[in-house]
C-alpha cells in the first residue's frame, strides 16, 4: 500500500510527542493526505512551532480534548511516558480508536498499557528502526522512515484490520520491511540488533577515558564503533533497564566471542583466527 | 605544504603494491606532478591495467631494476610482504633514497627492516588512517587520503629532511592531521582506536551466529558497529598477531567497561547506568 492515501478514510491522526521521531511521522504522514494531523507535547512552544511550520493541523499541550476525534493515535514519547500518558488519558479515546507506539521494548510497554485500555481501543506495539543522534522537533525529517525496518508486535486481542492499518502506515511512509513479530521475540532480537551495539559503543568510549588526542589516531571503525556512544540517558536507561533478562543474555553471548578471539591472540593461534574471521565473513554476508 | 609539487624535486617516486593503497597513493600523487611513478606489483595484469589508465608511468613485477632511480619508495603490501620485499631488494635501493610504508603495525616492521637496511637509506614509518571495505586498483581512489589521519613514526636514525618529505606528501595528498609519534606508542594507541573495533565487529557478528534474518530487525547502530566484520583475513592476522600484547591489554579494558554495565544491569542501578552514560556522552565529545 505505498502512496496510501489516509484521506480515502476520512482518518484523523493524533500524534502524542512532537520530538524527533513524533515530528517526523507527522511530516511523513502529511504526504498521505489525512483528514488531519493533531499534534500533542506538553511544551507549548514546540506546539506554536509546529502549527506554525505547517507540521500539524491543530495543536495542544494535553490529551483530553484533542485526542476524541482521533482515529489513529500514534504514541512519539519515552517508554514510561507512553504508558503513563495513555493511562491518564484513556477516557479520552475515541471508540474504536487505534493505537500504536514507537518504543524500543515492547512486552512490558504492551503488557502494562493492555492493564487499563478498555476492549474498543486496540493498542498495536509499534517500533520503527529508525533514528538520528539529533534529537527535537528541528531534526525531524519526513524521510526518517525511508528505506528503514519497521517491527509490529500484535497480540490476541488485536484486531486484523487494525493491524493492516498500522502495517500500511509504515510502507505508506516508505518503511522497507515490515514484519510483525511476538512482543518476546522483539525484544530478545533487539537486545541484539540495536541494544548491545548501544552498550558497546558505550564500553568503547569509556574504555578511552585516559586517552588524550585520541581523535588524531582513530579510523573509520572507531567512529561507527562508537557513533551512537552519545545517548539519551532517559530514554536509554528504561530501554535497557525493561529488557535487562535479554539484553544480560546477549551481552553474555558477545563475551564469548571476545574471549575466543583473545585466546586466538594469547596462543598466537592464526588458524583459530583465521577461523573466526571466516565465520564473521560468511555471517556478515547473510545479514545484508 | 598543501599543494606541494613534486617535479620542482625531480622527484621519482616508486609504489610498491597496487592493490586499493598503493593504487590510491599513485593517483594522489599524479596530482603533484612527480618527475615519475614507478609501480611494482607481482601481478603482470595489474601492471597492464596501471599502465594503461596512466595510474602509473613505467612497471614492473620486482623491484631491481624499478627501484634503481626512485627518491621516494612508498611500500602498500602487508606487513610481512613489505619487510620481505625490501630485505630481497634492499641492494636495488637508490643511494639516499627514502622509504615509507603503510603498514598498521609499526615497531615491529620498523626493527625488522633496520636490521638489513644500509646507513645510506632512510626507512621512515607512516600508517595512512584510510582504507575501504574493497580492495584492489580498481578500487583505489585519489581522494582516499582527504580528511584523513596520516600517522609517521619517525625514529633517531631518520634524517630530519626525509622526515619532512613523506609530511609534505601526506599534506599534499590531503591528510588532515599528520602526526609523529614513537612506533611504541602508535603500536599501543592503534590497538584501541583501529584494531579494537575491529575485533569487537568481529566478536559482534560472531554472537549472531544463530540468528535468521537479523537484517529485517537491524538498524544504524547494528549496521555501524558491524560494517568492518568482513575482514581480510591475511593482512588482519597479521595486524593483530603482531600488535597481540597491546591488543590483550585494550580488550581487557573494554571487557572491564562491559563489566560495569552488565552490573548496574544486574542491580538495576539506574544511577550507576546514568553516570556510564554521562562519562561515555563527555568522553564522545572530547573525541570529536
């Protein structure tokens, strides 16, 4: 369904949180002509901003009275907020109402949100591979999505057609693959795929903390080793926090292999690592 | 000396290896207009394809005879081939001629080559922060250099003017820090800016051994923290097992910073994982 066009339905969407990733749906969705874009942050300023670019049709600073018209409520903040945003804010869901969100880690989000949300909303877990180190509505970009993963995390209670409508979204703006996976098995991939390179690139840099001029001497593989190293502390430590079991494991995992290669280097073993580099090749293939 | 020209020298400049250095160092340097440059290189085919994109003005599949007239002798093989080659053509070796390489370990290149070398040859190390995933002539590119570290590594017996020289040429070919240091200390401080990352794309792609379809569920910070895993493993067995004591030492260090994070997981010690954020987030921006 790509060129969706959301107007066909009558859709208006509400989007709660006008940072990087809330801005840039915004701007992706305007180009599937919905009937219209309802923004949502607590900071008036970013509200007055984003009005005022155009980014959204009507703006406020609270749920209540801007989320009842709202056909698709797209949910653009932090993990806990999410949650505790829709908890306050339940009774102002239009019937019917879908939502989804962006978050990271999807079984506590879904698990916590399925404990208050009554049966005619349906909550679809949403988690779009899609970033910048950038953050604030400013670096939002209406091509954020494209080319990249999108991952959904239905459930029993999950209503078919509502599931295509968020699937559609996200090819509609310009996702690559979109996969529907278990909330469980998201995050045990993810401890792998984006987490474990975070807490890498984080162990990278702080194993340089004595270093000085370390930028005259670094390649290439230093900077992508450590390019994501500046993170957003609140939104990371709930991320790896609520997936902690996994992440543990995953970190475990990648121990291993480091050991391997150190024992390689201990034993001045070159088969052993020639071993390990053509296991690394071949698997590197693969996952393009 | 940006913008050097090296025909006001009458300068004859030798590369020996043609594969994506050595071919990227023969067309940045064209633009500095040498008196000539002379390419070596085992493969005849190589040789024909130089020749015939004007990459190079004369070739040859060994030294002897190509080597007689070069000033300036810039080795792009392997760390174990370039020693080699020069101990087997050292007696072709034009009287005062400079020679370079490009070889990621330093001490243990440097030692090896003082110990045939004549007093009337200056060996002066230099390790070019620049490559690609791809490899071979056909890949080489005259702006492979720009923007990049050039590392040298001067020791007591080199002459000070020669020293100059292969600084004015990583100048001129558009480096943009060229720094000296002792080969001890580039050996030392390599391990953890280059082959560090290395090994840690490796371990990480090794972790992953079991996984299908990680690409569906990968984003930047995978991609990033991957890119270098499919390594070569000829010259990087080399690297590491050459560099193996600084290398143990860097790895044990990161291991360490892992270990504070898989901790304040453990515990679920939300400060002692803010200020590992805090650390890395300050440390990452001294690097820039």
């Amino acid at each position: 369904m790509a060129g969706a066009d959301f107007s066909d339905f009558g859709i208006n969407i509400a989007i709660v949180g006008l940072g990087l990733i809330g801005g840039s749906y915004a701007m992706a969705l305007r180009e599937l002509n919905p009937k219209s874009i309802i923004g949502i942050d607590k900071d008036p300023g970013v509200i007055g901003e984003a009005l005022s670019s155009g980014v959204i049709d009507s703006g406020s600073t609270s749920g209540s009275e801007a989320l009842k018209d709202a056909n698709l409520v797209i949910m653009a903040l932090y993990p806990k907020e999410s949650v505790e945003f829709l908890k306050k804010n339940v009774r102002f869901l239009k019937k019917g109402a879908v939502v989804t969100d962006s978050c990271g880690v999807k079984k506590d989000v879904i698990e916590k949100v399925c404990d208050f949300l009554p049966e005619h909303v349906d909550f679809i877990g949403g988690h779009p591979m899609a970033g910048k180190e950038k953050k604030g509505l400013r670096a939002s970009d209406k091509n954020l999505f494209k080319g990249t993963n999108y991952i959904l995390t239905p459930i029993a209670r999950n209503r078919k057609e509502n599931v295509k409508l968020v699937e559609n979204m996200a090819v509609a703006i310009g996702c690559k693959n979109v996969v529907s996976i278990t909330p469980e098995e998201h995050d045990r991939v993810i401890s792998l795929t984006s987490q474990l390179p975070h807490v890498i690139a984080l162990a990278l840099v702080n194993s340089c903390l004595s270093e000085t001029n370390i930028g005259l001497f670094a390649g290439g593989s230093f900077s992508d080793a450590t390019r994501v190293a500046e993170i957003n502390s609140t939104l990371w430590s709930q991320l790896l926090l609520m997936n902690s079991e996994n992440l543990l494991e995953v970190i475990e995992k990648f121990e291993d292999s480091i050991s391997r290669i150190k024992s390689a280097l201990r034993d001045r073993d070159k088969e052993a690592l020639d071993d390990i580099f053509i296991s690394a090749s071949t698997n590197k293939r693969k996952m393009v």
